[in-house]
C-alpha cells in the first residue's frame, strides 16, 4: 500500500503541474481573444464615430484607472474614465466624461496628470457619444508617420529606377515621427532634408526628401555633408537619398 501511494504521488505532482500550465495557456488565449474582439468592437465604433462627428483637443481634468488587460506587453492598455474639457476648433469649449481603452497600463495615468491634453472624437449632435484619439504628444507622429511610409514605398522605386545624382545638405530638421522603439532602443530619427543636386549634364536644383537615420551615422548627414541620390527620370523633384558621399 505504502508503495502504491508513494508510485501515486510521483505522477500527481507532473500531472497537477501539467494542469496548471494548460489553464495558465487557457487564460492567456481566452485573454488574447477578448482583447481582439474588444479591439475589433472599438475599432468600428471609432470609424463609425468618425464619419458623423468631429477630432478635438481636450485638456484632462481628471484621470481614473480601472481595468488593465495584459500581461503580453505588446498590447496592454488600461480602461480610463477622463474628466475633461473639450476645446473643439470655432465652437464653444464644454466639460464631458467618459470611459474608454487607451494603450499602455495603468500606471502611467495617475490624478497628478490633470492638464494633460489629448485628442477625442465626438458626437456633434450627442457630446456623450465621445471616443479617444491620442495623447498630443503622440498626435506628430501618429498623422505624420502614414505620409513618411508613403513616401518610402515610392523611394524604393526611385532607388531602382532612378538616376544617380550627387547632392549637398542644405538644410536639415528632426521630423520627429519615430515610434518609440526606433526613438529610445534603435536610436533612430526621420530627418527632413532641403537638398542642391547636381545631374551628370551639370543641371542643379534644389530639392527636399525624408529618410530614417541611425543616430550614430547622423553626422554624415550634417549641413554640408555631400550625398548620393537617385532621382526620378520622369520628375526630378522627386528624389531618394542612396547614401553618404563619405
């Protein structure tokens, strides 16, 4: 008998073991698909929201945490009811509240945040019909990084296509739309470049492109600095930096 209780515990620890990790695996997966039907929910809510109503700064009053999914750091978010006033452009300034899922967890929105802005989408014949936007601080590079992935997708096909053309840096400014990834752990930036271009029949022109920097390489595309470009045969405006001259 003793024998037989001893061989039944050797199993019932693996096995408990075992059903612990598949409920945790359980958890997680029914976790995840909430979240995506939560996501899918809000996202048609939003588009909806969009087409009938209008974007407007606010300013917070107050920020309440409630729930905060996760733990998958790739998607937490955290539900916040915002006392706020809404500052729409060429109409009168109102106080509203409502709750809504923001990306990122809990921590990060405590009472001392009043007076932050942020932007909100709303209802104009029904204020309480109201949805998050961004925070003003993400508001540059969320408009601006769609247009700057646009622009990328046609450079590539200059950089195939075009021809090569030797340039002098101009001008240069931080168009400050990286995400926060390529910002603080990749050390990137997108710079705005005013260029002079000079073609192989010795025509110059001034032209403007964007291109995503590693930071470490920045100073060889200072003022001054001379790079190599291609550029578009059919619309010499239209140019794609290659690479430093150096």
């Amino acid at each position: 008998m003793d024998l037989l209780l001893s061989l039944a515990g050797c199993f019932a620890l693996p096995v408990v073991g075992v059903g612990i990790v598949l409920l945790a695996i359980w958890i997680f997966r029914l976790n995840k698909a909430d979240k995506n039907k939560r996501a899918r929910k809000r996202f048609e809510q939003l588009s909806a929201l969009r087409k009938k109503g209008v974007t407007a700064p606010a300013i917070v009053l107050s920020a309440k945490n409630g729930f905060s999914s996760g733990p998958d750091s790739g998607s937490q978010e955290t539900s916040i009811t915002f006392q706020l006033e809404v500052q729409p452009e060429g109409r009168a300034a109102f106080q509203a509240t409502f709750q809504d899922w923001v990306p990122g967890r809990g921590y990060r929105y405590r009472a001392d945040d009043a007076g932050r802005k942020i932007w909100v989408t709303y209802d104009l014949n029904d204020t309480s019909q109201m949805m998050f936007e961004y925070y003003d601080e993400d508001r540059k590079h969320l408009l601006g990084r769609a247009d700057f992935d646009k622009l990328q997708k046609r450079y590539d096909v200059i950089r195939k296509t075009g021809e090569e053309g030797l340039a002098v840096i101009l001008e240069t400014e931080d168009l400050e739309i990286t995400n926060v990834i390529e910002r603080d752990h990749l050390k990137q930036t997108i710079m705005r470049m005013k260029l002079e271009v000079t073609v192989k029949d010795g025509q110059i022109f001034p032209v403007e492109t964007q291109a995503l920097f590693a930071n470490a390489s920045l100073h060889k595309y200072a003022v001054g600095k001379k790079v190599y470009v291609k550029i578009d045969p059919q619309d010499r405006t239209q140019v794609a930096l290659d690479r430093s001259a150096e």
